[in-house]
C-alpha cells in the first residue's frame, strides 16, 4: 500500500516496514518456497508503486495476478489482516488497478512484438539454443547487416540474411572471418524451428515502444503492464530472453537519471531462475552490467525465485530490498543454502534469522530494504500488506474486455511488412537472376548465331557439293552420250564394214561363181571339145590312140592345169592330163 509517501509492505508488532521510492530503483528480490506468499508480496508492492503514479511491469507466470483489474473481495481472512494492519484507518480499501494485458502470442494479450535486431544476437543465440562458435557467426552476421543497412526486423529477415552470408561466405571471410556454411546452414535450422515456436509471430512490426509502457492513468496512477507468461514459460529461454530484451530496451530508452524521488519504472522478473540456469558466462556478465546501470536510469528490477542461490551473487549483491518468505531445509544442503540466505541479512538482536526462516507462516516475511541513508536495514520479521486488488485470474471474457478496451490494443492490432533485408536480399536476387539470365541470353544468341553462321556454311557447302555433283552428273552423262555415240558410230561403222565386207564377198563370191561359171562353160566347152575329139580319136587306131591320147591326155591336163591355176596347175594338169589321158584311154581300151 501506498502510505505517507512510501512502499508499506509489511509490519510487526513494533514496526511497519516500508520500502523507500528514493531507493526503489535500488532492486530488490522476493525470495521464498512455493506457496508461501510471493505472488501476494509482488502484488502488494506491484499496487503501491502504481499508487505512487510509478509505472509497473510484471510478467505473470500462472495467470494468478491477471485479477488486478479489479478490486479485491473481503472476506475472514481479509478482515483479520485488516484490523492487524489498522488497514481502515490508513485509507486502504479494495480497489482495481489500470492495467494492460500483453502476450507474445497474441492471445491472451495485446500482441508484443520486437525486430530481430532489437533482440540482438547475444538473446537471440541464447533464445535458439545456438552453441558458441554459431553464436560468434550470429554475432557477425548482424555486423554486416549493419554494415550494408540492411534492416533485420523478422525472421524472414535473419534467414535471408544467413542465406545471403553465406551464398557469399567467401568474401566475406576476408573481413569477418571464417563462417563455414554448415554452421549457418545449423542457424538457419534453429530459425525455423523458432518460427515454428512463435517466432514469426513476434519477430514483426510494429514493434513494441516501450515508452508506451512508461505512463499513468488520468488519476496519475501507475498503468501496470501484465505480460501472460503462461504459454512462454513452456520454453524457459524465450521467457527470460524476452524479459532480458524489455530490460535492455528499458536501458537503452532512458536518458540517464540520476537519483529521483521514485523510480520511471519498476519491473518484476518472475521465476527469475530461468534467466540464469546454465546461461553463458558472457550473458550472465551482460546481466550483471545491465542491472548495475540501469538504475541510475531510473529502473528498479525486482526478481522473483524460490531460493535466492538461484541468483548470481553477482546480480545478488545489487538487490537492496530484500523479502524472504519461508524457506524449507531438510536436507544438509539446504540447511547450509538456508544457513547462507540467513547470512545474507544484518542481523536483528531480536530475533535468530536462521530460525525465523523455518518459521515463517504464509503470508510472512523477513525483510530487509535500504534505508533513506541507502543502508540496508536490520531485517525485520513482518506480516505482508493484503493486496487491494482481486487475486488469482479472471475469466476469458472479462481479460478479452480488457484488451479490447486498452489503447495499446489499438496501436498494436496490426502488422506491416516494411522494407527491409529480406525484401533488399530477394531485389539483390532477382537483380542477380536477372543479370545471369540476360547473360545467359546473350550467351544463348551468340550460339543461336553462331549456330546459324555453321549452318549456313553447311548449307553453302551442301549447294556446292550439291552443284559439284550435278557437274559431275553432266560430266558423267555427257560422258557416256559422247560413248555412246562413239560406240554407236562404231557400231555403225562396224556395221557398215560388215556390210561391206559382205558386199566384197558377195561380190566376190558372185564373181568367183562367174569365173566357176565361166570355167565350166570352157569346161564344158573344152569337155564338148574334147569328146567331139574323142569321137573323132575312137574311130582311129589303139596305138595311134594310145600316143594320140598321152597328148591329148596331156593337152587336157594343160588346160586343167591351167583353169586350177598357174605353172603347178599347168604342170599338174600335164601329168594329170596325161595320166587320166592314158588310164582313161585304157580303161576305155580294155572295155
Ligand atoms: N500477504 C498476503 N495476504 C493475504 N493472503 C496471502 C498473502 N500472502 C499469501 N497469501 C495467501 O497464500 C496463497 C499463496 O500465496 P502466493 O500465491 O503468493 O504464493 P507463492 O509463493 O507465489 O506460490 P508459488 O511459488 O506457487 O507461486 C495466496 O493465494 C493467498 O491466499
Ligand atoms: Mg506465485
């Protein structure tokens, strides 16, 4: 409760304890084993620093302190705690607060987006799980995204601009190092699988401004920001991430402040746990360094957890407000765990811290928070203030309303895709594309004509092979007409000799059949001759015959000799006259 200017929270009988808002933004932590009352105390502090017109964000792991926007309900237990506390008196009653709801899903809350590179690569790393050497390369990926003004906003953004890296890892390599394409090609896998977890959905614009956080309502009251946490919460990483980036944007909105009255903003890291298991030791100094600084502008970050070990005494040291709800120490080591909290808190000769850490009852605390000379106070064991507002949920109705209602809603119920490195990659693309297909058109035409000049030439060679052949046809042709002819004019020639020739023999044989004529005409004339003689002869003497007839025999061989031809002829005939003379005679004679 807001009282006489400061953070009551909670009282004993001696005292009331309050936290001071001039040492608010000095941090604190709400510590404590489940059940005991943490929520209730960070509700609590969470209505008085709107009361104080101080603007709140808290991130709400189980849906259990969405019921601030209305007011809370008395009953037995309330009216106890009332007269305990003298609450009527101070002014307390029940009451709602202006609150907004936010949900990265967009679901249970007005959409809360961020770009990518306000996330940053170290978050972004831690988010994707991503190991070293690929957190380095996300590192350097986002240098050169910066160095070519390329804009990463969403995830479409990042993929495209690993694509682009490592399309071109070569080159780039000179100047930012080695960047194999297999752990890019690893990165682009956890992007995805980002995408598939929400990524895509709060990766976008318009992204949150977080000075839409940094205001009151019209009666100057804080606005509480309520993050659902319930569906984040399912992956630890993304939670704390998420919160770490708005603590970061925090820091990087504000100007530097000094020391104020009451603190720009107060923030409340629920579960805060989940930001430090096993987070590298690089982010864990990033931590350390942001809660440092960013008090001085302004900002008190309160961290919720179980058990304080849970928070590096790095980040420890820094919490001056400190409520510790009951601890439980059963074994060794929680005695010891429990031992070192109790030693943690300027002891109070009234009462044995150890001790009073086992005996806290729901609802009760110890506490110790920074004086107004910034010195921790003696811890004080104390009953924490009731709430003033509804607690646990509200129903899905009433929530939708809520949203519905808030001005915020109207701001962020879009999205837009401005121009950025994904649209400049895939333009960057295209122009290349477009440039590979222009020269791969021009390569093409040059075939094209290169391939038309070889046919052309073929075609020419063709024509004159072609023309060739014909000639030679001709050639050939003529040829064989000019042999033809020769060996017709032979033929004829041939024919013409055969005629002749045939003519000759003809005629030669016609004259030899003249001269056979002939001769047998003397022949025969000589053959009359010689018989008429014969007659003549027949009627002379045998003797006188017989000489008679050796030369007639030879006259007849003569003129025989001489019609067979020359002096052989002659001779023969002579011999053959006489001869066939005398035998022809004796024959004649011996007939
Ligand atoms: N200051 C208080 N005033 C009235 N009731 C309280 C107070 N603190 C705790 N309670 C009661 O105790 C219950 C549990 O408290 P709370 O939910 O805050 O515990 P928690 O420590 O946040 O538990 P968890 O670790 O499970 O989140 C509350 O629902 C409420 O009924
Ligand atoms: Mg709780």
């Amino acid at each position: 409760m807001y009282y006489d200017g400061k953070i009551w929270i909670g009282k004993n009988e001696e005292k009331d304890v309050y936290i001071y808002p001039r040492m608010a933004n000095r941090h604190g932590l709400i510590a404590g084993a489940t059940g005991t009352g943490k929520t209730v105390t960070l509700k609590v502090m969470a209505e008085s620093f709107s009361d104080a017109g101080v603007p709140v964000f808290l991130a709400d792991a189980k849906g259990d302190l969405a019921g601030m926007c209305r007011p809370g309900q008395s009953n037995e237990d309330m009216i106890e705690r009332m007269e305990y506390f003298g609450l009527a008196q101070a002014g307390f009653d029940f009451k709602s607060y202006p609150v907004n709801y936010w949900d990265v899903y967009g679901e249970r809350g007005i959409q809360l987006r961020t770009t990518v590179s306000e996330m940053g690569p170290l978050l972004l790393a831690r988010i994707m799980g991503l190991n070293d050497v690929q957190t380095d390369i996300l590192n350097v990926v986002f240098k050169i995204a910066d160095d070519n003004q390329l804009l990463l906003i969403d995830t479409k953004d990042l993929k495209k601009m690993l694509q682009f890296v490592s399309d071109n890892s070569k080159e780039f390599s000179a100047e930012y190092g080695n960047m194999p394409p297999t752990s890019i090609a690893a990165i682009i896998r956890a992007v995805v699988a980002l995408e598939t977890n929400g990524g895509d959905k709060f990766f976008l614009e318009p992204a949150l401004n977080i000075k839409d956080w940094l205001a009151t309502d019209n009666s100057g009251r804080g606005f509480i920001q309520i993050l659902d946490c319930e569906k984040l919460m399912q992956n630890p990483k993304t939670y704390s991430m998420f919160l770490l980036w708005m603590i970061s944007e925090l820091y990087e909105t504000l100007p530097e402040a000094g020391d104020l009255e009451k603190p720009r903003m107060v923030f409340f890291f629920d579960e805060a746990h989940m930001l430090f298991d096993n987070a590298p030791r690089v982010l864990l100094e990033k931590i350390e360094q942001v809660v440092k600084l960013i008090r001085s502008k302004g900002v008190g970050i309160y961290f919720i957890t179980q058990n304080p070990r849970d928070i590096p005494d790095g980040v420890l040291a820094q919490l001056g407000n400190k409520v510790q709800h009951a601890l439980h120490a059963y074994t060794p080591n929680e005695q010891k765990a429990m031992r070192a909290v109790a030693g943690g808190f300027r002891e109070n000769p009234a009462f044995d811290t150890y001790t009073a850490l086992g005996e806290l009852g729901t609802g009760e605390a110890l506490v110790s928070v920074l004086g107004e000379d910034g010195v921790p106070t003696m811890v004080e064991r104390v009953r924490i203030l009731p709430p003033a507002s509804k607690m646990g949920a509200i129903d899905d109705g009433t929530r939708m309303e809520m949203i519905n209602s808030s001005m915020l809603f109207a701001k962020y119920d879009y999205t837009v895709d401005n121009e950025s490195a994904f649209e400049r990659l895939t333009a960057y693309y295209s122009e290349l594309e477009e440039t590979a297909a222009k020269e791969r058109e021009a390569m093409e035409r040059q075939h094209a004509e290169e391939r038309e000049k070889a046919e052309a030439e073929r075609a020419a060679e063709k024509e004159r092979l072609a023309a060739e052949k014909a000639e030679e046809k001709e050639r050939i042709a003529a040829e064989k007409a000019e042999e033809r002819e020769r060996i017709a004019a032979e033929k004829a020639a041939e024919k013409e000799r055969i005629a002749a020739e045939r003519q000759a023999e003809k005629e030669r044989i016609a004259a030899e059949k003249a001269a056979e004529k002939e001769r047998l005409a003397e022949e025969r004339a000589e053959a009359k001759k010689a018989e008429q003689r014969s007659r003549a002869i027949k009627s002379a003497t045998k003797s006188v015959a017989s000489s008679a007839v050796g030369t007639i025999g030879r006259e007849v061989g003569n003129s025989l000799g001489k019609s067979v031809g020359g002096t052989f002829g002659k001779r023969l005939g002579g011999n053959l006259g006489a001869s066939l003379g005398r035998g022809l005679i004796g024959t004649l004679f011996k007939l």
